[in-house]
C-alpha cells in the first residue's frame, strides 16, 4: 500500500494505463488475426474488395499502437509490410 499521496495517485495511474494499453494491444491484435483470417478464406474475385480495407485498418492500428509505445516502431513497420506483402499475393493469386 502506497504511504505518501503521490505515490497513490502514481498507483492508480498505472493501472489505468494498464487498462488502456490492454485494449489498445488486445485491439491491434485482433485487427490482425482477423485479416489473416481473411486471407486463408477462399475470397475469389472478391478478394481486394474485402482485404484492402482490413489491411488498411490493421495499418493504421498498428502504427497507432507504435505511436503510443505499445510496440516499437519497427515492429509496426514489419508487421504492415508483410501484411501488404500477403495481401498483394492474396489479390493476385
């Protein structure tokens, strides 16, 4: 138990970033998941106009995340590229 006020409040801080950054991670994760999801179905002719908006969403979730600290930026950047990269091969195939 925290002794001095700043200290409280310094705890009660932190577990409200816990909060936000759980859901902010959890959100990036899904978005994720549910374009790889996309993928691996059988889409057709449909394909671009399902997966372009995904992979924008997933893009910018992940560099919202990166931005925030959630991950490194770098990460982010690998993550978007080799998701364009199965996207474009995806629509293509």
């Amino acid at each position: 138990m925290a002794t001095h006020a700043s200290a409280a409040k310094a705890a009660r801080q932190a577990v409200v970033r816990n909060q936000r950054n759980n859901q902010a991670r959890a959100r990036f994760r899904t978005i994720v998941k549910n374009l790889r999801t996309a993928m691996k179905a059988k889409l057709g002719k449909d394909a671009e106009k399902t997966l372009q908006p995904l992979l924008n969403e997933a893009q910018k979730v992940l560099m919202k995340a990166a931005s925030k600290n959630l991950i490194k930026k770098k990460t982010a950047s690998r993550y978007v590229a080799r998701l364009s990269q199965a996207v474009h091969k995806a629509t293509r195939a």
